[in-house]
C-alpha cells in the first residue's frame, strides 16, 4: 500500500485508488463536502493532508502536531538571524 504524504497533491483518479473506492463514491465525497479539494481548471485536486483527516483524524491530528511543534522551533531558532 501506498503511504499518503500530507503535503502532497493528488489528482482524484490517485486520491480513489489510495483510498479503493469507485468514482461515483469520490464523486460522493466531494459533493457533500466530507473530502476537501480544490478545483483546478475542470480537475479536482485533493491535498494528502485532507485523505489522512477523512481516513483517520488521529493520525492527520499528530501529524498537524508535530508540524506545528516543529515550525515553531524553527521560528524560534531563526527568529534573531
């Protein structure tokens, strides 16, 4: 199985295959808002960040929590440069 990045972008036809359902399904998800994603030209896009929150908001919290840790750490250490 493939993992989901957070900060990568997937097309719907990939979002569907990471997440094994049909097109009518992602079409479903999309239209009632349960999956979040931008359109680009006719295309959706759909950021990793948002298959992790509808697939498992434990993981997709921990991982906003060690980003957010870590952004500002690093603040913090550039924060006099």
């Amino acid at each position: 199985m493939s993992e989901i990045n957070p900060n990568e972008v997937y097309t719907t036809r990939e979002a569907e295959d990471l997440l094994k359902i049909s097109t009518s399904t992602m079409k479903r998800l999309l239209k009632k808002g349960l999956l979040r994603a931008n359109k680009v030209g006719k295309q959706y896009r759909i950021l990793g960040h948002e298959i992790l929150r509808l697939v498992s908001p434990d993981v997709d919290k921990k991982a906003t929590d060690v980003y957010q840790k870590t952004k500002i750490k690093v603040i913090d250490k550039t924060k006099n440069w």
